[in-house]
C-alpha cells in the first residue's frame, strides 16, 4: 500500500495535473472544475498510478467466471475502475468524470435503479427476500424470493414507490461491515440469498461494503449514482420465473426487469424504436405477407421461399447477375457437396469442420456439404493453364451453402443452416489487385444504393505484425494486400476504421457495414484477402516473364447472404417494397362482377407491359378488396367501374397517399414502367 500523503496528485483527460487535500473526492474535483460538471457528473473513472499494475483494466481482473462476482468480490486497488463521487481518494490517480454522454455511466444509472426496485419491493413487501440486482444491456433486473407471486397490480404499485424513492433523493452511502457480522445477520434473517453471495464472492476476514439509502441497503460493491434523485426516468417491465442457482430443487425466485436512462425522452425514443423494430420484424413480415417460411418437419434454419418473396429474390439475383456480367465477372455454377478429401485440401476439415455438416457415407467415400464456394472456383480456375493474359479472372456465383449452427440459436433469415451467397473470387496478379479492390467497392456502393440504403459504415480488419505467427502468408504479401485496401479506400474518400488484428488468419479484408432506416449497423458485404487458399491449392499462372507464379486471391461477397440481406430489405421498408421490387405492383379491384371482364382486359395489357398484376376476383365489396390489397402493402391499387370501362381508365389509389382519382390506362403504364426502370423508390 502506497503511505498515505497529506496531498494527491490527480491526472486529468486534458493533461493537466491538480493537487488536492488527500481524501478529496472525485466530486470535490468536479466541483473544482465546475458546479455545471460537478451535477452533471455521474461516476467516475479512476486509474492508480502509483503502483506498477496500473495497466490492468476492470475485464482483465482475474474473477471467477460468474457474472455476480463483479458485483460484489472485492475491487482490485491497483486496477482501473469506476468509482462513486464521494469515494476519498488517497493515492494519485488519472480521473475521468463521466456523465450522461457516456455508455457506462447509463449501466451505473441502471444498477442503481436496481437498488431503488428494491427499496420499493421492501417497503411494500416486507417479507420479500433479496437475490441480486445487476444491470443489463438494456435495463436491470432484481431477482426476489417471495411466496406469493407478483401481479401486474404490484408492478405498477412497485414502479409507483419508485417514484416515491426517488423522490426522497436519499444519497447512496457505501458502509463497511466485517464479513462474519454481516454472514450471521444475513443468516438470522433467512437471506439466504445474500448469505450465499457473501460465502461465495467473498474471503474471510475480508470487509463487506454495502450500499445504504434511508432506510434500504444492499449487498454490493458499486459504484452508483449520487442519490436516488438522479434515477430520471424509469420504467418496471415485466416479471420472469428462475430457480435459484438454477436448479429445479431450489426455490422459485421471481426476477423483475425494469429499464432506465437519463431522462424521460431517451426513453421514449428507445420504446418508440423498440415499437417500431417490432412492427419491421421480418419474421412476422413474412408471415403477414405470405413471402417465405421456416418449416419444423423439415429443419431448423433452412428458408422456403413461398411465390412472393421467391418473386423479389429472383429480382434481386437476376440484377446481381446482370451487374455481374457488365463489370466482367463470369458466372459459373458448382455442386452443393464434395468428397471429403476437397475439404482436406481446402483446409476446411481442419479449421472450419465444427461449422459444417457431419459427412454422409457414399459408395465411393465419404462427402460433406459445402460450407462456401471457394474451392470449388479454385477447382473450376485450375481446370485449364493461365497465363496473365488471362487474368483477372473473375468467377461469380449464387451459390447454396450449408453451415451447422446450433439448434437454438437459429433466427428467422439472419441465422441460418442453408444460405445463398452472392459470393465471387477474384484471381488476378499482384499489380492487378488495387483496380479490383476499388472494383470490388464500387460495386459494393451500387449494390446498397441501389436496393436503397443510403449510410454505411467501413472498416479495414489488418495483422497485428507482433503476433507474426498467428498469420500465414509472406511480410510482402500482407503489405502488398493492406497497402491495397488501404489504397482503394482512399482512392474513393471512404472513411473507414481500421481494426488492427482483426483480420483472419489467411488474409486482410474489408467489411461494409450497412445502417439501416433505424439506424441499426448490418454485417453485409465483405471483400477479403486470402494468401493460403492459392498456395494448398498450387495455384499458378505463367507471368510475362514467362515463369510460374501464384495468384493473388481475393473472396468477395456483396449481399453477404441472400436470405440475410432479403431480411434486412423487409425490416427496412416494413415490407413495403418499392414498385420495383414489390412481388405484386397492382391490385385491380372490379367494382362488381360486371367489371371483371375490364378488370381482366387492363390485367392482360399491364403485363404484357412487363408488370406483375393480381385481380381480386372475390364476390366481396369493394372496401373489402381494397382493404386487403393495402394489407399486403400492394403499391397501387387500380378500381374499375363502369365510368372507368367506358373511358379505358383506372381509378388509381397509391400506397401511402391515398385516392389519386381517375387516370387512363396508357398513363399508368408509362408511370409503372418508368419507376420501374430508375428502380425509384416513390411511387
Ligand atoms: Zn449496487
Ligand atoms: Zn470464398
């Protein structure tokens, strides 16, 4: 332990270094600074540095592997960490204040509501017992061992004391105990709960700190808010039934989840977007709108694509194809399994066999289904000599692969056994790389562009140099293949970040990172290096200089998934797609059965211009006919009655925009076929 000195010495974010009155506090600096920041502040983060270990940081403690330890076994002194306000400093560290900018400080404000549902459960439910109370990545939750359960009444009285709790702004005080008092009162007071975390997170002879407010205290080591005023805004969500320690035997505890944040708007935004993810969810969109569906008797994570989603997938693979062929790609087709002995070569049955599906047993030996393209186009690339006339050679494919995910873990077309990538590998020589990457990148661009995404985000996964050993592939290669990316970024002013380390063990890659209409970040498209596939393969091409040399080999995937990225596309436009990609464009309603010879005439002539057109033939009234065609999200909806017959004209309602009124027929094509074709997304 460093002496304790009359005055410390206290580091901070801007460099400066202030002195302070030993056993000052990190509000006393706060308040030093300014009064604004001293009640703007929430938490503190503290760094020692006076002893050697400063280094280590709250994750890199050795705890043991349970999520409680960090709430209540004891801090490490030497360590980084977060600290209350009025926690006396005594040695000189680095201090930085957080407030509500700040992710973490929203975990202390979350925690310490916590504290506030228990103080509310207490006092309304004296008999309650106290498990524990952590914060959540999206909330808390305080687990409680009571006989009788609670109802949705109690909720709301709980969330109506907490209000009250708060109101009382009671400061959080951190009090000391020596653990065998605090065992024996815990154990007087059937707490077994909190006895057992005592027993099992802390070591004898060691003091216990608990947090007091009013009357109320807890068990815990922090750190918390100030007081109970600064828990704004809040809200009791729902209740779960959990064993005890997990196990059936043990008493049922009920585990009450609440969320909090820094005020009342953030949290009303974070319900509205809640509601608003919920009403996109593409597995319910997909039901509704009859486009695809998962089928029990046949397997998790395999996609059946019912006639209208089918419709918008081949929209978006016959585009992929056409873009594929304008910028010089060659389309190939490969099977959906091989022989063992492929994946041997590839290396796949060493590295990457978990993720495949177990072998099945043939006549001739044993066979695997395929979990990516690649050897298969490395195969196809081999089958003939090449020279560097050739190259680059550019192989694309729509390609089925199969990838063993636990059962469980599935998740409507994000997760998945059997996807379709829109997957292609560049071979080319190393002087050739830059223009494809850039290639790669541009196409990319379009591929987002054009389906209607507008933001994306970049990063640029490299080596870490120190760790050579966790690489393949020379020093030169991966300069040759980071300086590529690098260089390719730049060349089209696309700010990226750079994560270094992160890249595979054969290769540098690029990730493009799509943000959606809710601003949420979707793993797409990826162009990536790979300096092992080219060499277990004996890949070659004989180079000007009339020698042999191994290509370069570049992986790349823009849809990333075609199921995934179709699951995006739904979620993004809540499944209204635009005119060019929806299933169905028209619904044509016939005012009465007298109107569907019309109705089937304007059908025929707006298909044969190119337009996909459904006539609602039912005996219904026509409210009916156009209420469900506006629940399937149908573009227009075209009614037709005698005043339309006469005149060769549609009435034309459009979605989102109501009654347009009357319209010939001619004109609605030209419109349809012209939005069509800029792929706009207006109707
Ligand atoms: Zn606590
Ligand atoms: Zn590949």
């Amino acid at each position: 332990m460093p002496t304790i000195a009359d005055s410390i010495k206290v580091h901070l974010p801007d460099g400066s270094v202030k002195e302070f009155p030993a056993g000052s506090t990190p509000h006393d600096v706060a308040q030093s600074i300014s009064p604004r920041l001293a009640a703007a502040a929430v938490v503190a983060r503290i760094r020692p540095l006076a002893t050697a270990e400063s280094e280590q940081t709250d994750k890199a403690l050795n705890e043991p592997g349970e999520p409680e330890a960090s709430m209540y076994g004891a801090e490490q002194a030497n360590a980084e960490r977060l600290v209350d306000l009025s926690t006396p400093l005594n040695e000189e560290v680095s201090l930085q204040l957080l407030t509500e900018k700040d992710a973490e400080a929203l975990k202390v404000v979350r925690h310490s509501a916590a504290h506030v549902m228990a103080t509310a459960v207490l006092e309304l439910y004296p008999e309650t017992k106290l498990g524990h109370g952590p914060a959540t990545d999206a909330g808390f939750f305080y687990d409680f061992y009571r006989p009788t359960p609670f109802t949705p009444e109690d909720l709301k009285a709980i969330e109506g004391k907490m209000a009250e709790v708060v109101a009382r702004n009671e400061p959080f005080v951190r009090e000391w105990e020596s653990r065998d008092q605090s065992l024996e009162r815990f154990k007087t007071s059937n707490d077994f709960m909190k006895a057992h975390f005592v027993e099992r997170f802390t070591k004898p002879g060691e003091e216990i700190s608990f947090y007091r407010n009013g009357a109320f205290e807890d068990f815990c080591r922090g750190p918390h808010v100030p007081s109970t005023g600064r828990v704004k805004a809040f809200k009791v969500m729902s209740l779960a039934g959990a064993y005890w320690l997990g196990d059936e035997k043990n008493p049922q505890l009920q585990r009450l989840y609440g969320t909090a944040f820094f005020s009342n708007k953030e949290m009303e935004q974070h319900f509205a977007r809640l509601e608003e993810a919920q009403r996109r969810d593409h597995r319910v969109l997909g039901k509704q709108l009859d486009l695809f569906s998962i089928q029990e008797v046949a397997g998790a994570g395999l996609i059946f694509w019912h006639p209208k989603g089918a419709m918008v997938r081949r929209i978006m693979e016959d585009w992929m194809r056409d873009e594929c062929l304008r910028r010089g790609y060659s389309l190939v087709y490969t099977p959906h399994v091989a022989r063992v002995n492929l994946w041997q070569i590839s290396g796949h049955e060493g590295f990457y066999s978990q993720n495949m599906f177990t072998p099945m047993e043939l006549d001739d030996a044993e066979y695997r289904m395929k979990p990516m393209n690649c050897p298969f186009h490395i195969l196809i690339y081999k089958n003939s000599p090449k020279s560097y006339r050739d190259l680059p050679v550019r192989l694309a494919e729509l390609g089925n692969v199969y990838r063993y995910e636990r059962s469980g873990t599935m998740h409507g077309l994000l997760r998945v056994r059997g996807f379709t990538q829109d997957d292609a590998h560049i071979f080319c020589e190393p002087r050739q790389v830059e223009d494809e990457v850039v290639g790669c990148i541009e196409f990319a661009q379009v591929v987002l562009s054009t389906f209607g995404f507008t933001d994306f985000k970049v990063e640029l996964s490299t080596w870490d140099p120190r760790d050579r050993k966790a690489y393949i592939g020379s020093d030169e290669n991966w300069e040759l293949a980071i300086n590529s990316l690098q260089n390719a970024l730049a060349r089209k002013g696309i700010p990226y970040k750079t994560i270094r380390g992160e890249a595979a063990f054969y290769g540098p890659k690029i990730d493009i990172k799509l943000v959606d209409v809710l601003g949420r970040l979707w793993q797409l498209s990826t162009v990536q290096f790979d300096f092992n596939m080219p060499a277990r393969f004996e890949m070659e091409y004989v180079g000007e200089d009339g020698e042999r040399h191994q290509p370069v080999m570049v992986h790349r995937a823009l849809f990333g998934s075609v199921e995934r990225f179709f699951g995006v596309l739904v979620e993004q436009y809540a499944g209204a797609f635009p005119l060019w990609l929806a299933p169905v464009q028209a619904g044509i309603v016939p005012i009465s059965e007298r109107h569907l010879a019309y109705a089937e005439k304007i059908k025929t002539t707006l298909q044969n211009g190119g337009l996909r057109v459904e006539v609602d033939h039912r005996n219904e009234k026509m409210g009916a006919k156009i209420r469900d065609f506006t629940l399937q999200k149908l573009p227009y909806i075209l009614i037709v009655g005698d005043k339309e017959a006469e005149t060769g004209a549609i009435s034309l309602r459009i979605r989102g925009q109501g009654d347009q009124g009357s319209m010939s027929l001619e004109d609605f094509v030209n419109r349809a076929q012209s939005l069509v074709e800029s792929k706009s997304t207006s109707l």
